[in-house]
C-alpha cells in the first residue's frame, strides 16, 4: 500500500487539481478558471480557495461508488459470516466480470477487433 | 497488458470460440460481464484506450503515466481534467448494434449486472442476502476495480 501512496504521486495529482508549480514532473499543470471569469481577474479575497477548486472537480458519482463499495465490503468481511456457497460464487462471478472487463473490452472492442472478426466470420 | 488466471481463459475462449454463430451470444456473454464490472459501458471503455494506446503518456492519453500512480489508478476517474482524450476511430464500434445498446444502457445493466444479480443469486439460491450485498456484490467488485485498474 505505501507504494501506491507515495509522496511524489500525492504532489503531482494535487499540483494538477490545485494549479500549483511542481517540480516532480514535466507535466504543466492544469489552468482551473472560474465558470464565469477568471481567478486572476478577481481581487484576491473573492478568489476561490484551492480547496473549493477541488471540491469544484470532483466527479462525487464516481467517488461514491468507488468508497461505498470497499466500504460494505470491508464492513461484510468485519460483520456476516461468510457461507461457503455464497464465497463460491463470489468467486465465480468476480472471473466474470474480468472477463467481461478484461477480455471482452480490450481484446473485442479495442485492441484485437481486426483479429477476431476476421477469424469470426 | 493484462495478466493471470483471466488473461489465460479469455485468449482461450476468444480463439476457441471462432464460429461465426458464436460471436453474438459470446458479445452478449462478454457484454453484460462488462456491464458487471461496473466500469464504463464497452463504447466509452473501448474509445478511451484506443486513445490511450495511441497517445500514451501525452496529454490526450486519459491516463497518462506522467500524471503519477495515484491520477492513472484512480485519479481520473474522480476528478474532472481539463484534458481531454484524444480522438481514436470508433467507426466500427458505432456501427456495432449490441455495443450500442449496452452503451444506451449501461446505467441500468451495471445495476442490475453489478449489483443486484450478485445479491439475488445468493439471496434466493441459499438465502445468504447479506452475504450476497456484502461478498458476491461489494467484496468482488472492490476486487474487481482494484485489480483492472493495475493491470489494464
């Protein structure tokens, strides 16, 4: 887990969201403007927070389903008593999906449509 | 690009399944796993990575590597850029009616296909609800995003 939280990914995704210089990467970061008029032409005390700027950009669907889920599964692995049947086909079900996600999209739609439709047909 | 049990068994089944009868229900088969997965609709999945595979790590890559782990794990999928991907020829995949109808669809089915069959089969088959919204549901698909997002 550390290595997926190291400092410099942490500096470099916020320089992006919060317009600041960053010295980790050649990347420039992202200009944020106002919807209506530019932060740079707004006296300094009506210019919106980098916080704000943040919350500005979040897509909160997204972040809901990626911390809901975890989240009841983590409070599952806490509270229910697992059933071997039902693990079972947890199992099974999660091949599905990476079939679907992982052989499905990339090999058919992506990547290798030219290979499989010429040896569907 | 992708690794494991998965990569085996989907080369497997891709280039043992070459009949033309069954390309349709093996589309659909590998269509509504996608919608289980609950990570975009095959249209917008497949026309991000073509972007992805033609411009990495440059501004119109979605998940540009220079962006750092964090924005290619999980970064660009929460927070709005102003970089945007890339144009990649999609023209087969406009035409390609089942695509479509999945993408028209998809925030019905990845509910019904990601979460609500997980919690039914187990519920009605060993009636283990709790189990089923808890592992069969949200342990695999925490799993599910956790592991493609590295490998993919």
């Amino acid at each position: 887990m550390l290595a997926i939280l190291n400092a410099p990914d942490i500096i470099v995704l916020l320089s992006y969201v919060l317009d600041t210089p960053c010295s980790t990467s050649d990347y420039k970061p992202l200009q944020v403007s106002l919807p209506l008029c530019p932060s740079s032409a707004l006296p300094p005390f009506l210019r919106m927070s980098s916080t704000l700027q943040l919350i500005q950009r979040i897509r909160w669907f997204n972040l809901a389903v990626l911390t809901i889920t975890p989240a009841i599964a983590a409070y599952g692995v806490c509270v229910v008593k697992a059933q071997r049947d039902t693990v079972a086909f947890a199992i099974a079900y999660y091949v599905f999906s990476m079939l679907g996600k992982n052989h499905g999209y990339p090999k058919i739609y992506s990547a290798n449509n030219y290979y499989y439709r010429s040896h569907s047909r | 690009m992708c690794s494991g049990l998965s990569h085996f068994i989907g080369y497997h089944r891709l280039w043992s399944h070459r009949s033309y009868n069954a390309t349709i229900p093996l589309q659909v088969f590998l269509l509504a796993a996608g919608a289980s997965a609950v990570q975009g609709s095959g249209y917008w999945w497949a026309r991000s990575h073509r972007s992805h595979h033609r411009y990495t790590d440059t501004d119109l890559d979605p998940y540009n590597g220079k962006r750092g782990l964090l924005y290619t794990h999980i970064g660009w999928m929460i927070i709005k850029s102003d970089k945007h991907s890339g144009p990649s020829d999609v023209s087969d995949l406009k035409k390609d009616r089942l695509v479509q109808w999945q993408h028209r669809h998809y925030f019905p089915l990845s509910l019904f296909f990601g979460y609500a069959l997980p919690v039914l089969v187990p519920g009605l088959l060993f009636d283990d609800w709790w189990g089923g919204v808890c592992f069969s549901a949200a342990f695999r698909l925490a799993l599910a995003h956790q592991v493609s997002r590295f490998f993919c």
